[in-house]
C-alpha cells in the first residue's frame, strides 16, 4: 500500500446495513475492492453492492455465517476468486447484542469475538506472506467502561480489544497493523429501542452516525496509518472519557 492504491481487497463483515455498510462504501471509495458480508440479510447487502457499483466502485454480495467455523476460509476463498485479488483489508464488524444481565452467553461471544478471531488467523495468512495488510476491529465503549445489563456483550467486546492488542504486536514487524474501533451510541437499528433519555450521559448530547465511525475506519486502512497498531479509537462523544 506504500504507493497509496489499494493492490488487494476487502472484506467488511456485517456489511447489509448500518456501520457495516457505511464502511464497505467509504472502502470501495478509496479503491479497494469490496465483500459485502451478510448473515441473512441479502436484500440488504445486495443494494450496498449496486450503491457501490452505481458510484464506480467494485463490489460483492457474500452470504455467511461468521460463526461458522468454515466461514472464514470459504469467505477469504470466495474474495480471492471474485476479485483475483489478495484480501489485504478486514473489517470484523459483524455483531450482535442480547441484553438481560447473562442471558444468551454463547451466541453473543461466539458472534462478536469467536468469529473475529478465526477472520484475523485466516487473514494473517494471507497479509503476512504480503508483508502488508489492514485489520481493523468494531469494539463498542462498553468493552471499556460498564453498562448493566450487557454482561455477553461488554465481555465480548473487552476480548475483542485485547485480542486487538495482543494480536496487533504479534505481528507489527510484518507491515500488517490490526486495531480497534469502539463505537458509543451510533444511530443504528440495534439501538433504535434505547431510551432517548440515556443521551444526558453522553457529553457531545447527541447519538453518532455510521459514518462518522466509517470515517474512522477508512483512516485506519490507509496508507497514511501505516505506524498505527495496537490503538483503540473512541468513536462515542466523549462517554468513555
């Protein structure tokens, strides 16, 4: 990526609607080649794809399920034949929340952190032997600070911080960066039943948009991050402060 034009593609999980697809287009607007993820949603990553096309960008409808232990390799199988392109871009968005104090444990921590694991080993195969790559992870604020009543969720997303981490500076001598982005209150269909009243607690008193994370995200698989790894970015008004 050193001359500034993506040369592999991207990969963008949980890319139908909301964050995800706000990221798969700010991507596909800066060159790269994009997989637009889905579990069930086709209609829904299908219109991504022809928004994506219909501005001169390049894209691709793949359905699966991340938490399929096969998922990884027949997604990164599917990219590399569609595009005949590395994937030299990963975006772990894919996510979900079951809140009820501990309720829906597996499902919650199989989705959020079980699945961005497997995607970042497969990745790491492919980016190492590059000696180039991008990965960037959605976290959420409350992996950093408590939130009653989302205990899988919080969990989930503190060990998709620290894998960040860890993972990161495994491999930070091999021109792949690996870090986090930890939306707060984002405008989105899974927070669209959240009381309106709980935006007092946020400082900037307003809820963020998907693209205002996008925006986050596309610096972070630049060129121009190349000497940042390891990071969590804060994308929630100041309530993690």
């Amino acid at each position: 990526m050193d001359d500034g034009a993506p040369r592999g593609s991207a990969l963008v999980t949980g890319a139908s609607r909301g964050i995800g697809a706000a990221i798969a287009k700010v991507l596909a607007a800066d060159g790269w080649p994009v997989g637009v993820n889905y579990r069930a949603d086709r209609g829904g990553a299908q219109a991504v794809v022809e928004q994506i096309e219909g501005a001169g960008g390049r894209a691709v409808a793949l359905g699966a399920d991340v938490t399929d232990p096969r998922a990884s390799h027949e997604l990164f199988e599917a990219m590399e034949s569609h595009f005949d392109r590395p994937v030299l871009a990963l975006v772990n968005n894919a996510g979900i929340n079951r809140d009820d104090l501990c309720d829906d444990w597996s499902a919650v921590l199989d989705t959020d952190l079980t699945a961005a694991f497997r995607l970042i080993r497969r990745a790491l195969r492919t980016m190492l032997r590059a000696r180039s790559g991008r990965i960037v992870n959605i976290s959420s604020v409350v992996g950093l600070r408590a939130n009653p009543g989302q205990a899988n969720y919080a969990a989930a997303k503190a060990g998709l911080i620290a894998l960040t981490k860890t993972a990161a500076v495994e491999v930070a001598r091999r021109g792949v960066t690996i870090n986090a982005v930890a939306p707060g209150w984002i405008e989105t269909e899974m927070t669209s039943e959240v009381p309106k009243e709980l935006l007092e607690a946020v400082p900037a008193r307003r809820a963020g948009t998907p693209a205002e994370v996008a925006a986050c995200v596309r610096f972070l698989t630049s060129p121009e991050a190349g000497y940042i790894t390891a990071a969590v970015l804060t994308v929630d008004g100041g309530l993690a402060a």
